[in-house]
C-alpha cells in the first residue's frame, strides 16, 4: 500500500504462455523478418481491431513516420495540420519527414483538434490532416473527413491512445486514410516496443510494408529509400499472449476509472474528462485539469505534493510540442491558446489494470486536502 504509485504499469501475461511461445521461437531460430508469429499477430489484430488492413512496425513512432513517406506528397504541398497537445512523435513525424507541422488548437471539450479552427489553416500547400485522439477520446472524425474531401487531403490519425476504442460502435482503426497505432509497454496494449498502422488503400499498404524493410520491393529490388521498422518475433509474442488478456485488463481499468470518477465528480475547479455514450472506452488515461483560481491550488502544486508520498503523476502533455526547445522557437504557442491552457493545468493520474482501489481513495484524498 505505502510502495510507491507510478502513473501507469505494464501489463504482463501469464508468464508460462509467454514462455511457451518462447520455446517455439528458439526451436525454429526464426526471430524477425516476419515470421510466423508476426503473421500470426497480424491477423489476430485484424479481428480485434475490426479491419481488414493492416502493418506491424517496430514502435507507433516509425508506423507514424513512414506512413507519412508513404503519401509522397508531390507539388511542394509540405504543410501538415496537426496539434501541439500530443507526445513528441506526433510533430516529430511531420519534421523528420521534410514537412512542416501548422498547429491548430484543440478544443476543451475533449482536447482533441478544434475543427472550428481548420479550415483558416489550409493553404494550396496543405497536404495532410494529422490529428491525435487524446487519451482515447476520438477527434470530430465526420467533420474532419468532410474537410478532407473538400480540399482534397489525407488524414493520418494518430490513435496511439485508442486501442479497442469504438466510436458508434466503429473501431478507430478505421477512420482517415492511415490510423497508427503504438503498443509501447506503457499503452493499454502493448508488445514491449510496437506498432502498427491501419490502412484503407492496399497500394499504401504494399508501400508500408517495404517501407519498414529498406524499401526493398523484390529480390534484387529496392524502389524506396525506406528504413528497419519490423516487429520481431518475440515482441508479436507478447502481443499475441497480451491479446487473450486484453478485455479482461480493460475491464479492470474501468473499475479503477469509475472509482476516481466517484471520489473527484462534482468539485469545483477540476475538470474531468467525460467519456460520451457513442464511446466505448479503453480507460487509457485519467486526465485532470486543474482551475487553480477556484481550486486553490495549483497543478504543481498537486504534482509536489503527490510526489512528496511517493505518488508520481504525469504532466501529460506538458510541455507543448511547438514549444520544444529543439524548435528553437520557430513556433508561435500562443497560437493555440487553449492547449497552452490545458498543458499548464493537467494532470494525468496513475491508472492501470493492478491499480489498488485504496490507493485511488488516497490519491484522491492528498488531491482533495489541497482543496481551498
Ligand atoms: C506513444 C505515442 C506515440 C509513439 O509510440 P511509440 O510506440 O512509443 O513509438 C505516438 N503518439 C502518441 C500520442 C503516443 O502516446
């Protein structure tokens, strides 16, 4: 009880079914370049996630980043519509690939893109629509798609946050041209490092695949300046042993989630994030966002004083991705005021399947104490 609470634990299979796949493994010393078990991975997922496509990767970094050198945007068009609220993939992805992220603000609904505020953004060199469904909440997908048509523009979702989400009962696997997803060992889903990226397009899904193999099309072939982003077997192991348990872990995050969401409803100065009933949650993350003017105390201070027992907690996302200092201030934050406003007063709390109820009641009791 008294140990100490990080923000979020990895969720392990039973280690006899793991180790059972292991053996396999090392009796057929295949160990990568899609083998059986990343083909066997690969279509375990194409149930579970409800689609018919789809690419493993090495992480959700590189599934972002070469699914974007998939497009070969043409004709100068560079620019990418993204948000500064997301982790530093998201923004390093437009950058690495030679285009140029354009911030748009997100709403403070769900902190997701503000769709309001697109349409300003569009030049005749926009090539792309880069949002992120933030903590699992999913991004105005209609009215995105619908901005998409009219300018004739690609959509990459980034929905590392949203394995096993459905919005009106669709996967979000299927929304936007791409939708990439992470199975980093602190997602609810994980492979130790991986990733994937859902596709609607088979020529982009035949780009994909050689483009995590060296660009490397055939034998004595190699069509793309690609880079090494494949899913080794051990690591589809572990996404198919986590797959079986992957409800069950969901489940228990929910019991977890509706614990923090009885101790901290209905306090004034701490906005909780709403879960809407056309979303079938994955209880990824408990964001808090704290108004220290009526609260009585600050984000940091909350941060400190949970620090202080043992509790660590994450300012996520803090600091805003157009406010790197790799950026060297090319970018303007004060052209996304309302994320800058939430950067500076969220919190996200420890949630994961183990979670302790009694640690959610003293988390929330440490939080409350500072209440003024
Ligand atoms: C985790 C994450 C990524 C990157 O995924 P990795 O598997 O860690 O490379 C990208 N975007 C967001 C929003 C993430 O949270």
């Amino acid at each position: 009880m008294s140990e100490k609470i990080l923000v979020t634990q990895s969720s392990m299979p039973p280690l006899n079914e793991y180790v059972d796949l292991i053996e396999d493994i090392w009796q057929s010393r295949r160990l990568t370049n899609m083998g059986k078990y990343h083909k066997e991975f690969q279509a375990e997922l194409k149930k579970y996630l409800v689609t018919e496509n789809i690419e493993l990767f090495t992480n959700g970094h590189m599934a972002l980043e070469l699914s974007l050198q998939a497009m070969n945007f043409q004709n100068g068009r560079n620019e990418v519509i993204t948000t500064p609220f997301t982790f530093a993939s998201t923004t390093h992805a437009i950058i690495r690939n030679g285009l140029i992220p354009v911030f748009c603000d997100i709403n403070f609904e769900n902190y997701t893109i503000d769709v309001s505020k697109i349409e300003k953004l569009i030049t005749d060199k926009t090539c792309a629509i880069m949002p992120v469904h933030v903590y699992g909440n999913v991004c105005n997908v209609e009215e995105i798609d619908r901005l998409a048509k009219k300018y004739e523009l690609k959509i990459i979702y980034d929905a590392a946050h949203t394995f096993g989400v459905r919005y009106k009962g669709i996967s979000t696997a299927n929304f936007g041209d791409i939708s990439i997803f992470s199975f980093h060992a602190t997602k609810v889903f994980h492979t130790i490092e991986g990733g994937a990226a859902c596709f609607r397009n088979e020529k982009i899904g035949k780009k994909l695949y050689n483009l995590k193999n060296f660009g490397i099309n055939g034998p004595e072939s190699v069509e793309d300046v690609g880079a090494n982003a494949k899913l080794n077997e051990f690591c589809a192991v572990m996404g198919l042993c986590n797959l079986k348990h992957i409800d069950e872990e969901i489940a228990k995050r929910k019991i977890a989630y509706d614990r923090y969401i009885e101790n901290l409803s209905d306090i004034e100065g701490l906005k909780l994030n709403k879960i809407p009933d056309e979303i079938q949650s994955n209880y990824a993350y408990f964001p808090v966002v704290f108004d220290e003017k009526v609260f009585g105390a600050s984000r940091n201070e909350i941060f400190d004083r949970l620090a202080k027992n043992e509790i660590y907690v994450r300012k996520y996302f803090y600091p805003l991705t157009n406010s790197f200092e790799c950026f060297h201030g090319i970018f303007d934050v004060s052209q996304t005021p309302t994320a800058l406003y939430v950067s500076n007063r969220v919190l996200t709390l420890p949630i994961y399947s183990e979670l302790d109820l009694n640690d959610v009641d003293r988390i929330c009791k440490i939080i409350l104490e500072l209440k003024k």
